[in-house]
C-alpha cells in the first residue's frame, strides 16, 4: 500500500478519535473473560463513554498489540478511548475483595456472599471446613457460586501441601479428622503462639482416651458455629450428638468451623508437650497445666483475675 494511503487512514483515526471526545462521566466497566477489542468497545458505547468506532480504530492503528484483559475498570470522566485502551490493557482493575477470617463457620460465608449485592446466583452453604480463610478478589456480576470455588480450590491446595509435611506426632487420621481438629484449635485460641501448644494438648488427651471437652464443640449444633451470646446452660453440657465432646471419647463427626492454614498445620505437627488441661486467662490466651490438681489451682486463680476484674460474676 502507497506510504501516503497508510498516512490518511492515521490521520482519519486520530481524527475520529479526538470528535469522539473523553468519558463524559465516571464510570465502572466489565470487561468479560474472552472479549474482544469489538466487544469492549461496544460495551463502552452502551454505557454512554466513547464510541465504539473510536475505540477499535484508537487500538487498530495507535495501540500495542498487548490483549485486553477481563476485569472491572473504573472509567475516570475525561478518558478517552487512548487512554481506556491501555487501562483495559494494564489489567488495572478494581480490586473488590471479600474477607473470611480465620474460624469463621460456613452458615456465616453463607450470609457474607448472600449480602453481597454485586455477586450474583443462589449458593447452598458450603461444606463446613472447606473454605479457605483469606481475602478473596470478586468482579461485579460474578456468581457466588465461581467465589465459593476459588475459595474451596484455595483450601485444597493448602491442605494438601500441609498433609504432605504432616509429622508422626498427629493424631489425625485422614482430612476429615485433619479439618475437625484445626477447628477446635482455631475457635479455642486467639493467640497465634498457642496454637501448636493447644493441638498439642487435644493430640495427648485423645491418645489417652480422654473427652477434649471443647466447649466450641458444644455451641456448634445450637447455632452452627454463630456466636451463642449467653452462657452454656447445663442440658447444653450433657447433650449428646454428634458434635458435643463433653459427653463424648474422640473427634466429633466433622468441623465446627473453617480453620486457618496456621491451625491445621498445627495439628499436622502439634507441640510435644504433656500437657493435659487449660484454662483461658480472659485475653484470648491460656494457662497450661500438667495435671488435673495444677488445673484447679489454676481455674480458681484465673477464674478470680477475672471477677476482679468484673469479667466474671
């Protein structure tokens, strides 16, 4: 083709592009996975930016050849179809995040994801123990369905690299049992340091066959793991089910929450202790005691700490 012809049809673009105009407004785009350079900018035209027509002759004849990428993009008043070309190209998407804590119960991701308006689609609960605790990235549109995958795949990674380094210490048998204990850990300590210590302490009661008595356990088939806001009554103690492990010898049927990659690898590898009881101090942390005697002492200790400190009655 002539040098010549190639120079008018620049110039035709460039000029097209600049009648165009920017974005007259702000603006929050998709971009959907597989979309072409035709389908983005039609997508920027529906919304009222720039016209379709400027934005494939701006990446026709001035973009790099790098791809667009899918995500949602904030369209700043002003942009024009130059500008919003190497931003769709930049993969610089807003980043809309949703947070599952670290022992969080899946009736309670459940509720998060429902209340989410930008996601979209109905989802069951989701297994208890099979998401991941983290930050998870979203788009507007998505379904919670494609959330609630990413965050199971992320939990079946980690624990699949944590069983690979399990050590001969845990008492754990298989994922089921992994998952079941690193809930009781989770929801038992706040403090990262004790976590070891605590998977430690239930490791050395179920090889002796005594009850863990964790009252998590407890409050589980009363509200699924939601906090119960009051105090355990003593029917609640006695019950028995198939989660309860005051009135039961072992692990409970399956987990109670949604444990952290700390938690299970703590009882993939619990401390070698020999320690047998504890007793909360009332700042998330825990006394440890050896023997049943040392315990007492150490209830009525912390126990009064407590009262003292107008914490207990």
């Amino acid at each position: 083709m002539h040098p010549f012809r190639w120079l008018t049809i620049a110039i035709f673009a460039l000029l097209l592009t600049a009648c165009s105009g920017g974005a007259p407004k702000d603006a929050e785009i998709v971009v959907p996975p597989g979309a072409s350079i035709a389908k983005a900018g039609q997508i920027l035209e529906e919304a009222g930016l720039v016209s379709a027509s400027s934005f494939r002759n701006e990446a026709r004849f001035f973009g790099s050849d790098d791809p667009i990428k899918p995500g949602e993009y904030k369209i700043e008043k002003g942009m024009d179809a130059g500008d919003i070309l190497e931003l769709f190209q930049s993969g610089k998407t807003i980043q809309r995040l949703v947070m599952i804590p670290e022992g969080m119960p899946s009736i309670m991701v459940w509720e998060r994801l429902m209340a989410e308006p930008r996601l979209k689609g109905e989802i069951p609960v989701p297994a208890e123990g099979s998401i991941l605790p983290d930050s998870y990235a979203f788009t507007t549109g998505e379904s919670r369905a494609a959330v609630v995958k990413r965050m199971q795949a992320a939990m079946d990674k980690a624990f699949n690299e944590l069983w690979a380094k399990r050590t001969p210490r845990t008492a754990v048998k298989d994922r089921n049992q992994a998952m079941t204990l690193a809930s009781i850990v989770e929801k038992e300590t706040g403090v990262a340091a004790e976590r070891r210590t605590v998977a430690g302490v239930y490791t050395n009661r179920l090889g002796v066959g005594m009850r863990l008595q964790a009252d998590p356990t407890i409050i589980y088939p009363i509200t699924r793991g939601k906090p119960l806001g009051r105090r355990i009554l003593r029917s609640e103690i006695q019950a028995v089910n198939g989660y309860n492990t005051y009135s039961m010898i072992g692990l409970p049927q399956g987990p109670i929450a949604n444990p952290g990659k700390a938690s299970i690898a703590a009882v993939l590898d619990p401390e070698a202790n020999d320690y047998l009881f504890f007793v909360a101090k009332g700042d998330g942390g825990h006394v440890f005691a050896r023997t049943l005697a040392d315990h007492n002492a150490n209830v009525q200790k912390w126990y009064q700490l407590r009262r003292d400190r107008g914490e207990m009655e």
